[in-house]
C-alpha cells in the first residue's frame, strides 16, 4: 500500500565515524594520552557508524533476555538465553578490548584509550556495556585479593 513522502524526518544517522564526529572526544583523546596512536578509535568509529552495527543495538534491544527456568523435558536449568545480536556486541567490544584488556596493555594510555572506545561503542548499544564494565572492574578488586583470584 503506498503512502505518502515523510519529508520531517532528518535522513538516518549511519555510514559515518562515532569517533571522528565528536570533536570533544578527539580533543580529550589528544589531551589526556598525548602522542597515543587513535587508529583503534578511528577504526571503532566507524565500525560503530555502520548500518549493520546500529541494527545489532536495535535487535539487542528489541529482543529481551529470556529467562529458561526449565528444558523440554521438565529439567530444571535457570539459564537466560540472549539473542544472538547481544553475543555480537560483546564479541565485538572484547576484540576491541573494552574488557580487562587494559590492565595488562603496554601501551601509553591504556586506560584512557579503553575509555574513548567504551564511550564510541556505547553509542551502538548500552546494555552489554554492564557485563563488560563488570569484567574491567573486577580486575582491580581481585588484585587486592589473590586468594580469590587465584581460583
């Protein structure tokens, strides 16, 4: 069925560099890890531009967790299936290493530049931003305790 020309909409935000496009953040990068290499943000930034990364966040977000309390066969379980969008997002921010990746980085800066990549790549979808905050910081709180870490 054909309907009318929406012409008061702004065109979709997609094919363009979440990193590059924000000029406080490119200034803050410069500031806070001088002489830092930004060619990961770079890269981030316009794979978080994408219109195919932009429709993970939105799958992500449209498809919620599913609580399994029990399988086909009256087993008990208690397993929370996620769709395959959110298992996307955090494959792609661990390889980015938005993880705990920085608290062994021998590069200058690692923690600043972990945190201009967190923020670029929460402009995809913020909700698996927890579970990869959670591993970042768990890092620090187990060091202060290597028993527990050691198991």
């Amino acid at each position: 069925m054909a309907t009318h020309r929406v012409e008061n909409q702004p065109p979709p935000l997609e094919n363009y560099n979440v990193f590059l496009s924000d000029r406080a953040l490119v200034e803050a990068v410069a500031r806070e890890a001088p002489g830092a290499s930004s060619s990961e943000l770079v890269e981030l930034g316009a794979l978080a531009g994408k219109p195919e990364t932009i429709a993970l966040g939105f799958d992500a977000n449209e498809h919620l967790p599913e609580l399994r309390t029990h399988d086909r066969y009256g087993h008990r379980i208690d397993e929370v299936r996620f769709h395959p969008a959110w298992h996307e997002l955090m494959k792609r921010a661990t390889a980015y290493g938005l993880h705990g990746t920085p608290w062994e980085d021998t590069q200058p800066y690692p923690h600043v530049r972990r945190a201009a990549k967190f923020f670029v790549w929460s402009h995809v979808e913020s909700g698996h931003g927890c579970p990869i905050s959670m591993t970042y910081a768990a890092v620090p709180a187990l060091r202060l305790q290597p028993e527990i870490a050691s198991m």
